[in-house]
C-alpha cells in the first residue's frame, strides 16, 4: 500500500524572509547615487512654437520665414526674399556651407532671429541637434521644429 507524502505549501515557504542581502544593497547604492548625481549635466535647448496664422498676418512684412530642410542626403535653406540653396550632405564640409548660408541671410537680414527647422520623421536626432546648433551660431537664436508631411 502506498501513502502519498504531500507537502503541503506552508511546509515548502521559509518562514523568515530574509531582508539582510536587500538592505545591505540599499546601504551600497543609495551614496553611490547621491554621489554620481553631482556629475550629470542637464542641459536644455530652448524652442519655440512656429507662429500660428492669425499671428503670421500681423508681421507679415518683417517675417521671412526662414526654413531649413533635412533630407536624406541635403538640406535646404529657403524663405521669402531668400534665395533657395541646396547643400549636399554627403560633402565632407556640409555643415560649414549650410553655416555660410545662413550667415548669408543674417547679413542680409539681420532683425530676423527666427528660423524653423523641418526635418523629417526618420531623422536622426543628432542630425536635428547639430542644425540647431548651426543656426544658433550663425545668429539665429529663436529655434522652432516642424515635422515633415
């Protein structure tokens, strides 16, 4: 005859949970993160909102809306009263013509900080990052982001 020996779950469940190893992984990490917390760098890139329609009507005049296209292989600087330039980016001095085009128009027009910045929806962040960067050098400070159709 065969007796069956179950345990049943309260014989197979410790009965202390050990809270030591947890603890003692608390004490090391908690001052390794106040201390690593000194050394992060937050920065911030300041945008602005592209102007709405009724707000593009009143400074219409002063407005040369100024744009910068990112595509796969140029960009393309353009605005009203702009002359439309295409700059490959496979040239090795890519981004130093696209900051001569742009100190172009500043010379140009030097009251216009404005500059949008279209780019499309597989562009890569650095990319973006790096025109902003351009066009803030170049004296066009107020930044804003629009994405390609």
């Amino acid at each position: 005859m065969r007796t069956s020996t179950r345990r049943g779950y309260r014989d197979i469940v410790a009965d202390d949970i050990e809270l030591m190893p947890l603890m003692n992984l608390f004490v090391a990490m908690i001052p390794m993160l106040l201390i690593s917390a000194v050394f992060l760098n937050v920065t911030v890139i300041d945008m602005k909102a592209p102007p709405e329609a009724a707000d593009a009507g009143a400074d219409q005049k002063d407005n040369i809306a100024l744009a910068i296209t990112i595509k796969d292989d140029y960009y393309v600087v353009e605005g009203r009263g702009v002359e439309k330039r295409v700059i490959t980016r496979a040239n090795a001095d890519a981004q130093e013509q696209l900051a001569d085009a742009l100190a172009g128009v500043v010379a140009e027009h030097p009251d216009n900080q404005d500059i949008m910045i279209i780019s499309e929806q597989d562009t890569q962040y650095g990319d973006i990052v790096a025109v902003m960067d351009i066009s803030r050098d170049s004296g066009l400070p107020a930044v804003s982001l629009l994405g390609a159709n």
